[in-house]
C-alpha cells in the first residue's frame, strides 16, 4: 500500500454567486465549503521539516475563497468545486487529487445539509 497525505480545511463560510433560480440569482448565497487535498508525502515528516516539503492549508481556503472569481455568478455549486479544483491543481503540481463538498446554507430547513461533493483527480 502506497502512503498518501491529505490536507484538509472544512466549514469554511463563504458568500458566492450561485443558483439557477430567480430568487436566488443576483445576490450572494451562503455556502459552507470543505477541500481535501491529496498528496503524494515526503518519505519521512521530521521534527525540522520545511513547509515547502508540504502544502500550506492556507493555499486550501484561499482556492474556497478569494480564487473564487468575484462577480462570476456559478449557476451549479458544482461549478464552484470544479473552479476550486482547478486552482488546486494549477497552483501546485503535486496535487493528485482533491475533493470539494458544499453545503448551500440557505436552503436548509433545520439541521439538514443540502448539498454535493465532488472528487476531482489530476488529468
């Protein structure tokens, strides 16, 4: 069995363009955002090991947050994973896969989730 890393943000709380029905476009939706991010790993994480033998987590959220291109209205909130992929896998080559799952916020009634996950791996 191979070794493997995964890098993980979860919850992150974000407002983006999204939706494909009048009450819903035009203005922000609040969606809840996780990234995973797999990595082939360095062969040992000593005590002294640089960053650069990793990935930042911040890389992570900015790709949930700020990469997300302001005033672009994602009809699908697949749209808006396959956009944080992208900007996983553009930013870093050793990225081999990432996964996106959303929760939209707004529709939920109660605790419900309502939402997708999308795993995307490097082409």
């Amino acid at each position: 069995m191979d070794d493997s890393l995964t890098l993980q943000v979860d919850d992150i709380e974000v407002d983006v363009l999204t939706g494909i029905y009048s009450e819903e476009t035009g203005k922000p939706q609040p969606l809840r955002i996780s990234v995973a991010a797999k990595m082939k790993p360095a062969y040992r994480y000593e005590p002294d090991t640089a960053l650069s033998a990793s990935k930042n987590y911040m890389d992570l959220k900015f790709a949930a947050t700020e990469a997300l291109t302001p005033g672009l209205h994602f009809k699908l909130i697949e749209s808006v994973a396959d956009h944080i992929c992208d900007t996983l896998f553009v930013g870093d080559p050793r990225v081999e896969a990432v996964t996106v799952k959303i929760v939209k916020l707004a529709i939920a009634e109660g605790r419900e989730k309502i939402g997708m996950t999308l795993t995307r791996e490097r082409r």
